[in-house]
C-alpha cells in the first residue's frame, strides 16, 4: 500500500513569500502541516503591495502549518546563509527550496535603465542561485529533496526577446539552473524543475505593472500554481527531474477536470502568459 502524498512535516523555504504565488505555495504546503520559512523584503504594508512577511506567516500557522518569518533580501550572500541557518536551526532541516521571488521590468533596450537591469540580475539570477548553492548541502542529508523555480521553458522564439530582452534574459537564468542542475546533482537525487503558469495569475504585480483590474479578471487565481506546486514536490524526486512544467499540464495529469474553478472570473477570457506559444 503506498503511503499518502503529503508534504506534511517537511520544511520548506519560499522566496518572494509574502504574497501572490509565493504565500499560495506555502499556504497548500501549511494543509499538509508543513514547516515554512518565509524570505521576503517586506515587513510594513505597502499601499499597492499588501502584505507582509509576518501577515503571511498568521495565515500558514492559521492553515495548519509552522511558519518562520525571515526578512532576507536575497541579492546579499550573508542574509541568504543567515536565513537558511535560521531554517535549519528552527526546524531541523531543509527538505525544499522554491525560488519564486523575481523582479519584473518590461521594457526595450534604450528605456531599460542600469539600475533595473541589476536588480533583475541580481534577484531572478544571481538570487536563486545563491539560494540554491547554500541550500544543498542541507537537501543532500533529506530524503525526497526538491528545489523548484518558478520559471518558464527555455523559449527561444525571439518575440519572447524583442520588447523586454533584460527580462527575459534574467528570468530564463532561473530556468537555465534548472536545466544545468538537474544534471549535474542527478546522483545526489535532488530535483530541479520549473514551473510556469499558462495564464496571467492574479496578483499585485498584474495589477500595478501588467494591466490593472481589466487584467487581473482575465487571470486565473495563485491557487492553480500552488496546487501544481504541491504536486511536483509531492513525488519522487529521483523521477521527477530537470522538467519545465505549465501548471494546467500538471493538474490534468493529475486527474484535475475543472480548471474553471481557478479563474477569477469565469467565462472571461483568459489573458495566456509571457513565454509559451
């Protein structure tokens, strides 16, 4: 009999956890009565960014989890080590890593500004891959270790480069860690994969950045994300490795019929998300 999949008791680490697809994941994962670190910026509420790492830490202990709020900006190597310590000396271990925090600036060559293309840089690249790199040995010592980037497939269509080439280029660094870890750590059977949704999802970057509520109606909820995410971390991580996933893919293969249920608005058309055709 196999036993029930279920994230409860594991301990994960989530990036860019104090709202949007970040808390989603760590909500899903808090049901199953798992341990959360929650690394994000924010700590006082932000007129258009609501929520903080401590708001989001009440509703996982809410939901039936363990939550460890951690102010980390993840562009410093020593918060990255001081939060993962943290973690570890909190919950005994380390058993998954989502990279989910990202910056997001749409815009040409001539109006992308140095300062933005490093913060791109340095949160999408160099932040998940700092995270990772110190995370590991600690996934190394668990069993069924995954890391999992929020990241699409590496699309080389170059439409996906034409208008926002510094983004792209930053966001597919995450994807690109996928693809080159997922080999180089397959003996130590630690899962990379990256997950992407096939719609816009309704969170506080779509509506101040992509769109405002016309947009947002037009999205599907975090939850399908999260619910994706759950059912990645949730298999064998030896059999589950170096995959670019798309959410719905996920949950139909899952035995999931109604996707409906995830729109925000259903019967609105939905708005299909930057890097998949």
């Amino acid at each position: 009999m196999t036993s029930p999949r279920t994230l409860q008791g594991k301990t994960l680490l989530i990036t860019g956890a104090s709202r949007g697809i970040g808390k989603a994941i760590a909500l899903r994962a808090a049901r199953d009565g798992a341990n959360i670190a929650l690394l994000a910026k924010t700590t006082t509420e932000h007129p258009k960014l609501p929520g903080t790492i401590f708001s989001a830490a009440e509703e996982i202990t809410a939901a039936g989890g363990r939550a460890l709020p951690i102010k980390t900006d993840i562009r410093f190597e020593e918060q990255v080590q001081a939060a993962v310590d943290a973690t570890v000396a909190e919950f005994g271990g380390l058993d998954i890593v989502v990279n989910n925090a990202s910056a997001l600036g749409l815009t040409g060559t001539l109006e992308t500004t140095m300062k933005m293309y490093d913060r791109m840089h340095a949160i999408n690249a160099r932040g998940s891959f700092l995270v990772t790199k110190l995370a590991l040995p600690h996934l190394f010592q668990v069993e069924n270790p995954h890391v999992l980037n929020i990241s699409p497939p590496l699309n080389m269509d170059p439409k996906w480069f034409k208008g926002h080439a510094a983004y792209t280029l930053a966001k597919y660094a995450m994807s690109v860690w996928v693809l080159g870890m997922s080999e180089e750590f397959g003996e130590e059977q630690v899962a990379f994969n990256a997950l992407w949704p096939r719609t816009a999802i309704a969170t506080a970057a779509v509506r101040n950045l992509l769109g405002g509520e016309k947009m947002i109606r037009a999205s599907r909820k975090p939850e399908i994300v999260a619910d994706a995410a759950w059912a990645i971390l949730t298999r064998p991580a030896a059999e589950c490795t170096g995959n670019f996933f798309v959410d719905d893919e996920v949950l139909t293969a899952e035995g999931v019929t109604d996707l409906d249920a995830y729109a925000v608005e259903p019967g609105t058309p939905l708005f299909p998300d930057f890097f998949l055709d």
